[in-house]
C-alpha cells in the first residue's frame, strides 16, 4: 500500500495569489469574503512570499495604510516549497522541522501546484495516521496468511486459505438441518 503524498491533500483551495504590486486594500476585499484564505505573493511565476488576514490587522495597528502600501511591503518570505510527488510522513517532517511561514507544493519543473494550508496539515496528520494504520493491518493479515499458507497441506487457492475448509463446514450444516427441534 502506497504512503499518500503532499498532492494527495486538497491544496488547490484556501489561498489567492496576487502580484507582488497589489496593494493591501485590493487584498482586503478577497480576505473579506475568504477571511481564512492565504494570499500568496508571487513576481513573475514565482510566490516570494505570504500575507494573511491576521498580518495584515497586525500592520495596520502599526500604522500601515491599506490604501498604499503594497503587499511586497508586508509579506513574511519564509515559504517552503515541496515537490507534489513527496511521502506525505516525510512533507509532515520537513514543515515541522523549518516551521515556515507558508507552504507551497511544486510540481516537476518546480512550478507553483498549490498552497498547503494549516488545515491540510490537520488533515495530513489524520490521512497518513490512518494510512498507518491500514498499512500495519494489511502487513499483520499478508504475515497469517502467508503463514497459514505454509502450514495448509491442501494445495487449495486463496480463496479456500481464507475462507477455510468450506466442504466441512457444509457437512455441518447438512447435519444441523436434519436435526428436528419439536
């Protein structure tokens, strides 16, 4: 069973990109219909950075006019990139070792696929746990009936490995039934 990667995730949702010219107050008006959403900053096909609601209340109370600054002028540029194809344990890993300020999944030529948001972790950590889980129970079940395999002298297939002597438990029943309860 395959690990699911960091592409696995929903990480086409929950973020705006915007150039790196757009003022804050433009910004605003997304932010006010998607308050949780990130806006990623980009020049060119490059994001350079990130600004989300909060960052942007937090500059404004410094004193930062909305109507004239840009976001270039307010973007936090800590932005890990992580290739889309990347084990989804290992892109887990590596956002809680560089603690960024925003997450951007590539594809192969390193082109901007998507954002990975704080609630796609949430939902990683959960996927990858349950994965896990499947995984370990999938190796438990290939260990008994490779075991059992071993051990069977009837040159049964599969099916009669898992589902056991059917032939007996059909003489059972044939028996059970001309029993008569009066």
């Amino acid at each position: 069973m395959q690990e699911p990667t960091v592409a696995d995730m929903s990480i086409a949702d929950e973020h705006i990109v915007v150039e790196v010219k757009t003022r804050i107050s433009e910004v605003c008006k997304e932010l006010a219909v998607n308050p949780d959403h990130a806006v990623l900053v980009k020049k060119g096909s490059k994001i350079l950075g990130v600004v989300t609601a909060r960052s942007i209340f937090q500059k404004m109370s410094e004193g930062v006019n909305a109507t004239k600054v840009k976001v270039n002028k307010i973007m936090r540029t800590n932005i890990l990139s992580i290739p889309a194809a990347t084990p989804l344990s290992e892109g887990l890993d590596l956002m809680s070792k560089e603690n960024p300020d925003g997450i951007i999944v590539t594809g192969n030529e390193n082109e901007f696929v998507g954002y990975f948001s704080t609630s796609d972790y949430r939902d990683a950590t959960r996927k990858l746990e349950a994965h896990q889980k499947m995984s370990s129970r999938l190796k438990r079940s290939r260990k008994v009936i490779s075991e059992k395999a071993e051990n069977e002298e009837s040159n049964g297939d599969l099916l009669d490995l898992l589902l056991g002597d059917v032939e007996e438990e059909e003489e059972e029943a044939e028996s059970l039934s001309t029993l008569s309860f009066e």
